[in-house]
C-alpha cells in the first residue's frame, strides 16, 4: 500500500517534473517578442506575420536570407536588401547600414551599385561596405555594428561558407540584446540560431518566391510551406513609373 | 714628419648629395632681444675666465677692432660708448631651432652643426641643409641662395642677419667654404669638391683649437699641404678626428646629417629598464601610454587623428605603428582596444627580439574635439551616443583590422558609363556633400549589383544588332524570355582628347540589355561595340545582377 502510494507520488513528480522542463524549453525555444518589430512591404507575408508573431519581424534578432541555388543567391540579396530597407526605415536619420561582403561574394554577385541603391529604397550615403573579408572578419564585423548605436542594420554576405551554430547563436544573442537587426545572406545554409530564415528564389517576371523556412518566435501554425510569390517591383510605384517608357523590344512566350 | 709621400689619390664618393652650409658670425648679437641702435656697436658680455669679456658683437663693433673673447675693460677703453647686454647662449640656440624650422620652406632636412670645441667658450653659430633634389623647385641654386640670403636678411624685422653660405657636395666642404671661402655666397660645381677645398686654411676642417695650433707650428697653411702627407703619419702626429674631417671635406668619407625634427605637442613615452617580450606585457604599458596621451589631449581640448606608436628593442630596430582615426579622439580606451586590434593582426606576430626597450607614442595630427551636449531629460531612452563619434568608434575598429581599403562607402560621380558612375571611398575621408550626379542615372535601371569587372559571354542574337536569344554565362547557359533594351552609352570621347589613354572598356559604344531567363533571373549585359560600324564581331558581356 506505501509502496504503491510511493510509486503513485514519483509518477506525479516526473509528470510534473517533465511538464515543467517542457515549458522550460518552449520558453527557451520561443523568442518573446518585445521589441519593436518591422513589416516587409509584402502584404500576405505581413499578414502571416501579424497573426502569428505579433505584428513583423523583430528588430533585435538575427535573420537569415537563403538562396533556393547558387542562381538565386542575387534575388536573395534583393530580398535581404529590402529587409534592410525597412529596418533603416525604422531607424534614426543619421544611421547607416553595414554591408559587408566575404571575397568569394565579391567574386561571385559583384559589388552593390551605388546608382541602383535608390530604387531599392536605400540610400548610397547611408551605406558603409566593407569590400571583401574572411568569413570570420565578417561575422566580427557585424558584432561589432550590433555594439554601435548608430549602425541601423547589418546585412552580411556569404556565398559558399556558412556560419556554424555556435557562431549563429552568438550573434543572435548580441542582436537580442542590442535591439538591433543583423541580416545574414547565405548561399549555403547550417544549423542556424536564427529568429528566422527566409529562402527566396526567383520567379519569372520579376517576381521572387519567398518561403519563410524557420520563425522562431510561434509553435502554433507553421508557415505555408510554398510560400509566397510576390513581385517588388510591381508594388513599388517609382519603378513603376519608370518601366513604362522602356518600351520592350522583344518578349517571347517560350 | 717621415719623407712626405704622395698619398694614394682616393676617388671622392659620388653621392649626389648638395649641403649649404649657413654661418651667422653675428647671430648672437643680431637676433638679440636687446634694443639698441644697430647703426652703433653692439655686444653681448659674459663672465669667462674671471673676467667679463665679449661674447658676440655685431658687424659694426667688429669694423671698429673688437673680437670675440676681448675683456669689456679693453673693449671700453677702445669704445667708451658701446652698447652692451648679458649674452643668453639657451635663448640664441632657441633663435637658431626656430630659424631652422622656418628654413624648412626650402628642405625638409636640415641640421645643426657640429658642435666645435672653440677656444674662451665662444658659440660659433650655423646651419646644414641637404638639399638634394630640392633646388630646381626655386630655379637652381644659385637663385635658392640668393632668394634664402634675400629673406634671412630681412627674417628680424629692421636688423639685417649677417650671412655666409656655401653649397657643396658634402658637408664638411659646404662647413668650411662657409666660413673661410673669399665670397660670402660660394657655389661648388658637382664632383668639385675637393678642388675648392684644397686651398682652404687647416681650419676649414672643423678641426678642434689645440689641432689648429698644431698646424700652424708645423707650417701648414692650408688643406692641400695637409692632405699631401700619407693618412697614417697624420693619424699619427694629429690623432683620428682630424683625419675623418679632411676625408669628409674631401668628400672621401661619408657623413650623416642630425635633422631637427619639430617635436610633437603631444607624446607620452616610456622607458624600460629591462626589455620585454610579452605581448600581454607591452600592451599594459601601451594602455598607460594611452591613458596619459588621452589625459594631455583632453586638457588641450583636441583629439588625435593619427596616432603612431614607437616601440624600440633593445637590439636598436624600430618598429613603428601608425593608426589612422575616423574622428578626432581623446578616449584612452577606444586607443587601447585599436592597438590591441592592430598587434594580434601584426603579421608573423610582433617580433620582439630580445626585448622592447622604450616605447613612445605620439598623436601625430590632431583636431580640435567640440563636446558634445548632453540631452537632458531623456529619461525613458537609453541615452545615445553622439552619432558620428559612435560611427566613428566603429570605422577605426572595422579600419585597424580589416584596413582602410577594405572599410568603403560609395561615392557618386557625374559619369554615364557605369563602373565611372560610383567609386569607393575610404570611410577615413571625409563625406563629401550630396551633389546631384546620381540623379543623372534612372536607378531603376541599373542592377542591384555589379560585377567587379565586366565578364565576356557567348551569345546567340537573332540578329546582329538585335537582343541576346540564349547565352552561356561561367559555363552555364541562360534561355531568354524577355528583354529590354538596348540603352546605348557612348564612351566619353572627350577622354581621348585630353591625353587620358580610354580603358579596354572604354573605346566602344555599348548596347545595354536588360535581359530575364526562364527561371526568372535578371541580368545586366551589353554589346561591346556596334555592329557593322565600330566593328565586324561584337564581343558580349555580362555586367551585372538584378534582384
């Protein structure tokens, strides 16, 4: 009879035992969302965003922005840079954005291009490049913009290596504690301590496919798994306005 | 002496170097701060020897049979009216440093003298300037000379500075045509030194007074029957000194010039009286140095630009760091942590040999710091740095490792052809303002990003002049569904008029295509050259990504 109350006491202990370290974990796994927090521009991804965490994308927290292929690493970038828009948006008027690129991003997706930051909605004066480092000086590099109260956002560029968790999970603590965005854009991906990762691909048309892969901040509804497709520069009206005296000399259905 | 034999004729080194030599037999007197009538006689007293004696005269007491060295008794007995002041030999040394600076219009290099052992204590005032390679900046030497006599002669206002200078090709004949030359301004041709020494007194050799007695109890009155005699009875009879000066005023031996350097107005420096190896050491010391250079700073209301660190082992190397800063900067700290940067990154390591013996530090430029204002009453913000000096705690970090090349931001520029229209700029230079060069562009034309150089592809157009149909980029092949184009860019032609040599990529009309595949990747190509007209076989190349 004790022996069975005994046993009948332990089992309730490692229920409530377990029920406790569960929410321990989800606590740990689950990013609560305090901060100030940014919308994409995109009106169903900011629908989803709304609904499930709490209104955009966090300001203090690391984001990864991957390529579907090697091919999309630059519709990934266009995606990481209106990201960074947004942010900068956001932000106050005198700060800048660190963009640094790793050498083998360099080689591959060339420079950005001070004349076409305009229609993407950054500013060139507002940029501060850092052309071609290791891996490692990058990642350095964008610890120590997080530290800087003047640095808007960091978007950083790698095309072949990725960061390994560790190095993820750090910078995704210092971005938290910072309040400030650190945007990551990869070719490849790993084990990642992101709040979330995007992965983009192109579409035709000047459309992109965005595919929100991991988020970080919900565990109720998963986002869709085809994503979105959307169209910048379709929504956005300067472009717009421009695109229409090019007259298209050839368009073939194929 | 031995039987006197024809030493080995030595060929003089051809160095190439010019020296003036500067000699103001009056400078005491002339520069002095005592007022007096410089149409009268004038000297400086000081007591010597248990007597009050001259110690420099101006030009008008030494015409009416004063000298350097008389007693003021005798002087007076001669002159009873003479105008006499308390000689300050610091002050008038002070004079000739301040002279020299001003003197660095014409050379960056200039040196003092040698310091002579002169009889009674007598401060024999003078000035060395290498000027090689800087004459014909002022139309030759000749002109260099007479615009420097003409300016040093009205360098005190109302007195004239008395002057004698010599150009030669080392320094010891440049020392001593300066003062015993027949012409007050002499000019020596290159190679000629020696020639135009030779006649010179034994006294030209900057020799000491006892070696001067000597030669005029030997009967030698000048420099060439001196250097007859072979080296080694003279090092014999006169010692080793007075031979090295004949070899340098011959031009035979080498010789080095001690710059006056200005000194910096704010350094910190340490001595050790063991050297050290440790890194973990030397950058402990290096945070002391810091700390006290950033306490000077601040008191003088200035921050540093550049800060160079000196580190000296105790084998004599140097090793020298300098660091850039993105603003004018009195933080200790924010010092420190870029030094710390910089010495983890020294390749191979800092090489400390047997120890670093002293180290010095020394805020090479500097700018006036304005405090910023703190606000008051933000109470719910965390408060904010001032942005630029928090961006520019940022640049020198990102600069002093990654390198002021790598650090960049884009700068505008009023061009049409692309890879002209921006450039990078180190964020160490200052922003320049916002002209309306980029508004001469359509952003939305020009892709996100650019190639680091335009990369030849194999295209297939429907026509020669028309748009890509398919093209193989880095060995993969693209199908095109859409293009938009061309936009023609011309080269700027005006380039080749003005003697500027055009770029490879610059000599051609090109054909911009906006072009998109199936996938949906965008890109940015053109065609190098119009068909038909520029050339038979249009060469293609992509130059740059859309999002």
């Amino acid at each position: 009879m004790q022996r069975a109350l005994n046993s009948q006491v332990k089992k309730t202990n490692r229920q409530h035992n377990l029920s406790r370290l569960q929410t321990l974990v989800a606590r740990h796994e689950t990013v609560l969302q305090t901060g100030a927090s940014v919308t994409t521009g995109f009106a169903d991804i900011d629908a989803y965003l709304t609904a499930h965490a709490g209104g955009g994308l966090p300001c203090g927290g690391l984001h990864e922005v991957a390529a579907e292929t090697s091919a999309d690493m630059a519709v990934a970038l266009g995606f990481a840079h209106r990201l960074a828009a947004r942010f900068l948006h956001h932000a106050a008027e005198d700060d800048v954005l660190l963009y640094g690129q790793t050498h083998a991003a360099c080689r591959d997706g060339g420079q950005p291009y001070g004349p076409a930051l305009a229609a993407h909605g950054l500013s060139p004066q507002k940029l501060v490049y850092l052309d071609g480092v290791s891996l490692a000086d990058l990642l350095w590099a964008g610890e120590q913009a997080l530290s800087c109260t003047s640095v808007a956002c960091s978007l950083l560029t790698s095309s072949d290596s990725a960061p390994d968790f560790t190095h993820s999970r750090r910078l995704s603590l210092a971005a938290r504690t910072a309040e400030r965005p650190l945007l990551l854009a990869l070719g490849n991906t790993g084990a990642s301590a992101a709040t979330t990762r995007w992965r983009i691909a192109a579409l035709p048309h000047n459309g992109w496919q965005v595919r929100l892969e991991k988020l970080r901040l919900t565990h109720d509804t998963p986002p869709p798994t085809g994503g979105w497709a959307v169209y910048p520069h379709r929504t956005d009206v300067r472009v717009e306005k421009h695109d229409t005296h090019i007259m298209p000399l050839m368009r073939r259905a194929v | 002496m031995s039987a006197p034999l024809p030493p080995k004729p030595q060929e003089p080194l051809l160095t190439g170097r010019r020296i003036i030599a500067l000699w103001f037999p009056h400078w005491a007197a002339e520069t002095s701060r005592a007022d007096y009538d410089v149409t009268q006689p004038f000297a400086l007293i000081d007591m010597h020897k248990n007597a009050q004696r001259l110690v420099a005269l101006n030009d008008v007491a030494g015409q009416a049979g004063l000298y350097p060295a008389m007693t003021l008794p005798d002087a007076r007995a001669l002159l009873p009216d003479m105008q006499t002041a308390m000689a300050d030999p610091q002050d008038a040394a002070a004079r000739l440093q301040k002279c020299a600076y001003w003197l660095q219009r014409y050379t960056p290099w200039i040196g003092e003298d040698t310091p002579l052992e002169t009889a009674d204590g007598l401060t024999d005032y003078g000035l060395l300037l290498d000027i090689s390679g800087c004459a014909h900046l002022f139309g030759g030497e000749r002109a260099l000379l007479e615009d420097m006599a003409a300016r040093l002669a009205t360098y005190r206002d109302g007195r004239s500075i008395t002057l004698r200078a010599a150009i030669a090709g080392s320094i010891g004949a440049a020392w001593g045509l300066a003062r015993f030359a027949p012409s007050d301004l002499t000019i020596v041709p290159e190679g000629q030194d020696a020639e135009a020494v030779l006649p010179l007194p034994p006294a030209a050799l900057r020799l000491s007074a006892p070696h001067i007695d000597l030669c005029q109890r030997l009967g030698l009155d000048t420099i060439a029957q001196l250097a007859r005699f072979p080296r080694a009875d003279l090092t014999r009879r006169f010692g080793p000194i007075p031979v090295l000066r004949l070899e340098q005023a011959l031009g035979q031996a080498g010789e080095s010039l001690n710059p006056y350097l200005p000194p910096p107005q704010f350094q910190a420096h340490k001595n050790l009286p063991q050297g050290i190896t440790q890194i973990e050491a030397l950058a402990t010391l290096i945070g002391g140095l810091c700390a006290a250079l950033a306490e000077q700073l601040q008191e003088a209301g200035q921050g540093a630009q550049r800060i160079d660190l000196t580190l000296t082992r105790s084998d004599n190397a140097v090793m020298a760091l300098s660091l850039p800063l993105a603003h004018p900067s009195a933080d200790a700290a924010h010092m420190l942590r870029l030094f710390e940067e910089r010495l983890t990154r020294l390749s191979g390591g800092l090489d400390a040999g047997f120890g670093v013996e002293q180290l010095r530090l020394v805020a090479a430029r500097t700018a006036p710091i304005i405090a910023p204002q703190e606000n008051i009453g933000l109470s719910g913000r965390l408060r904010k740095a001032a942005p630029m000096a928090a961006l520019g705690g940022l640049y020198d970090r990102l600069v002093s490792r990654l390198g002021a090349n790598v650090v960049v931001r884009p700068v505008p520029h009023a061009s049409y052809i692309p890879e002209r229209a921006v450039r990078f700029a180190s964020v160490l230079e200052a922003q320049q303002s916002d002209d309306d060069v980029a508004s001469i562009i359509d952003p939305a034309t020009r892709p996100l990003f650019m190639l680091c150089a335009p990369e030849p592809i194999e295209v297939i157009a429907e026509i020669p002049e028309g748009a890509p149909y398919r093209f193989r980029w880095r060995r993969v092949l693209y199908e095109v569904t859409a293009a938009y184009g061309p936009e023609r860019i011309a080269p700027e032609w005006w380039r080749g008029l003005t003697g500027e040599s055009l770029s490879h990529h610059n000599r051609r009309t090109r054909d911009y295509y906006r072009v998109e595949d199936m996938q949906g990747h965008r890109f940015w190509l053109y065609r190098d050259g119009l068909y038909d007209r520029e050339t038979d076989k249009p060469r293609w190349f992509m130059h740059g990504v859309f999002p």
